[in-house]
C-alpha cells in the first residue's frame, strides 16, 4: 500500500487501510511527509482533493496515544466540524486517541460530557470554541497543532477576529497548518501572522472546477425553471441530487414543491435548527432523502460521498461558489454532472463564471421538455449564444453541436 511509504504510525495505516484508501491523493503525497516533519504549512487545495485525511493522518501518527488536548482545527461551519470529528475517529479507531466536536446550535450537555472525559483532538467552531474558553472548560496550552481550515471561509463568515484572538490564546511554540482554496491580501495577513516559515502546496489550480465533473448550462425562462428541475430529475439516471438555491426562503418553496411532486427531499439552509440539519445531512447522506434543496452554506467542504449530480437551480451569486458547489460532486475522482439552470437575466453571471473558471461551459436543451421562447427582460438584455435559438433541434445534446452523452440513461 503507497500509503506505507508516507512515515505513518502502523495504528493510523490500520485505520486508512480500514476507512479502503488504496493510494494516497496528490495533497496526501505531499502534505503527510511535511506535517510529520513538523514544518507549518500553507496549503491550497479544491475540496474533494482529499484535504481531511492530508492533515488528519499525519497528526494522528505524531499524536500517538491519548494524553492531553494538544490538537485544534477550527473549521468555519458545524458541519465540517462534524465531519473532521467523523473523519479523524474513523482514522483513530485503532489508537486510544479521542476527538470532540465543538459548536453552536445545540446544546452543551453532550460536548462538555466529552470534554471532562478528555480529549486529545478538538474540531471546533469559532463561536462556541470562545463560550469554552470563557468558562474555562477548554484552554489551548498544550495545543501543539493548530489547524486553520478553510480560511477563507472564515473570511466571508466575519469569523477573523476571533479566529485571530484564538490563535493569539494557542502556545506560540506550535504547528500551524493553513488551508485556503484562495488567499486574498486579508486571508495572507492571517497566514503571515500565524505561520512560521511554512511549506508550501498548491494542489491544482484555484479557480478550476474538478476534472471529472461533467458540466452544463440549461437555458430556460424564469416562469420554466421549476418545470425544467422536474423533468430534468426525471430524465437523469441519479443517486443523490444537491439541488442549491440562492435564497432560504427560495430553499423552502423548491423543497415543497419537490415534495408535492413525490420527491423525497431534505433542506440545509441557516434558518434551521442544528438538529434539523443534522437530520437533513445525514438522512441525505444515509439515502433517506434522494434530493437536497440547500443555500451556498453547504456549498463548501460538506462531505457528502455518492452525490451524482448537483443541480444549481439558481445561478450562484459569486463565481467562486460556482466552483465549490460543484465541487460537491465528483469527489474524489467519481464522475458527477453538474447542471446549471439559466435564465436571459443570468447572461453576465454565467460570463463571470466562465471568465473565472477560464472555460466555455456547454448549454444543452432537454429533449421533449415544452421550452417556450428564451426572451431576456427588455431592461437587460441577454445575449443569447449557440444553443437558445436552436429550440427543438437534438435533444439534451451539447448546443456546440458535439455528440457526447450526457448520462441521461432514464432512471429506475
Ligand atoms: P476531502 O477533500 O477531505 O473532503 O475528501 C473528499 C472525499 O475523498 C472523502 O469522501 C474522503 O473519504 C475521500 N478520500 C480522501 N482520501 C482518499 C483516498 N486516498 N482514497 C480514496 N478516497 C479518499
């Protein structure tokens, strides 16, 4: 097993081999020698790519066996704290080594029940990682490992502040591991300020979407939207389907409407309960909701295997999160589809999206779906190009006249 020649502790080998990782990825090969060699380290990697286990089995090798709390990974959301959680008890099942999850929206019962228990790993949110602080039920002086995940996150959550005085709290005799899809000036401020002389890994290019995604436009009018999710969900042979609006309260009304039409369907949006998402995510996971109607909150790091297709009903508002809601799919090099719905008011949304992924994304046409005719509002007018004028002609075909299949086989 490649995994083998990496310096991993056999437990954690155990553990990988248990969890049926075959080969490491492109960040694991070259992240897992340099956090065991102890240097910090900055890294830049697409989601998908593998980044959890990248960190997870090198510390876990350095850490051993249980001891005192001497890891901290702060992640922006709950979800990903829950899923690091996941990840490194999995990776741990043949050491002595304890993880806890810490964050907000539930209760305190069950985390400070861990925490008395001792741990080694905490896999917190800002927010409810300052409530222990304060209390005193957790402190950071023998935090050894600090890992900051997905800081760019954090960025846009306003979480920098508090990420800042939490790493100002950890012992500055410590390493630091940074990962960041992009680092803009504000996100190299924090790098610079927390990292000591790090490596360096950049695992693909930024702004590229995820190779084995297959990916499309479907122009349609606004009124059509919803009629097109359908009988898209009806021609195309799936799993899991993550279906991503722009608004909750837009989440909600597709999410009925799905129902309506005998879908079974979960929301992941912030104005649920933390009990509520948990359920979605994991009866998503789990298979008990086929589809998932949620905003761009679960559109960064969630964890979810399986999902063949990610449906962007609503055009995302920055081009980025184009690039991390599809990442959704197609990870780990399983082949996924992305589809995205378009109206003639999307025209310069989607020219920023291709601008920034440096490529022309396909549009297709649905066969047999009653496309009325693709007319832009007057105050803005869309610029229609290849396939909006090609109504009727060829199927689900790609509107630049190439003949490739596009997984629409008919379900069930
Ligand atoms: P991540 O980028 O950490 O969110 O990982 C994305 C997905 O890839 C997760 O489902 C992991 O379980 C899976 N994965 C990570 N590393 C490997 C590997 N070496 N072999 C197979 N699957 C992996």
């Amino acid at each position: 097993m490649a995994f083998k020649t990496l310096g991993l502790s056999e437990s954690v080998l155990r553990g990988v081999q248990a969890a049926g990782y075959t080969d490491p990825t492109p960040i694991q090969l070259r992240a897992i020698p340099a956090v065991l060699s102890g240097r910090d380290l900055i890294a830049s990697a697409q989601t998908g790519t593998g980044k959890t286990a990248a960190f997870a089995l090198p510390i876990l090798s350095k850490l051993g066996t249980h001891g005192k709390p001497r890891v901290l990974i702060l992640e922006p959301t709950r979800e990903l704290a829950a899923q690091v959680e996941t990840a490194f008890r999995d990776f741990a099942r043949f050491t002595n080594i304890n993880t806890v999850a810490v964050f907000g929206g539930v209760g305190y019962g069950r985390q400070r029940e861990e925490l008395r228990r001792g741990v080694d790993v905490i896999a917190a949110t800002p927010g409810r990682l300052m409530d222990y602080l304060k209390t005193g039920e957790i402190n950071l002086r023998d935090i050894s490992i600090l890992v900051l995940d997905e800081v760019d996150r954090m960025l846009d959550m306003g979480f920098l502040p508090v990420v800042k005085d939490i790493i100002g709290r950890c012992p500055r005799e410590r390493q630091t591991l940074f990962f960041s899809a992009t680092i803009p000036p504000e996100i190299a401020a924090v790098a610079a300020f927390a990292l000591r002389d790090p490596a360096r890994i950049e695992i693909g290019v930024n702004r590229s979407v995820n190779q084995s995604v297959t990916h499309a436009l479907y122009p349609v009018n606004a009124g059509q939207k919803f009629d097109l999710l359908l009988a898209l969900l009806e021609k195309i042979d799936f799993q899991s389907v993550l279906i991503f609006s722009r608004t909750k309260h837009g989440a909600d009304k597709i999410a009925r409407k799905l129902k309506t039409a005998n879908h079974s369907v979960a929301v992941l949006h912030a104005n649920r309960s933390q009990n509520q998402r948990l359920e979605a995510l994991a009866g998503f996971k789990s298979g008990k909701y086929e589809l998932m109607v949620a905003t761009d909150i679960a559109s960064r790091g969630i964890d979810v295997a399986g999902v063949s297709h990610v449906i962007n009903f609503d055009v995302p508002e920055n081009p980025e999160d184009y690039v991390h809601r599809i990442g959704r799919t197609g990870r780990a090099q399983a082949v996924g589809d992305a589809f995205t719905l378009v109206t003639p008011e999307n025209a310069n949304d989607i020219r920023d999206i291709q601008r920034f992924i440096g490529a022309k994304i396909p549009e297709l046409k649905l066969e047999g779906f009653p496309y009325q005719a693709y007319t832009a509002r007057p105050e803005q007018p869309a610029q229609p190009r290849g396939g909006h004028g090609r109504a009727g002609q060829g199927g689900q075909r790609p509107a630049d006249g190439g003949g490739r299949s596009w997984g629409f086989r008919g379900r069930r």
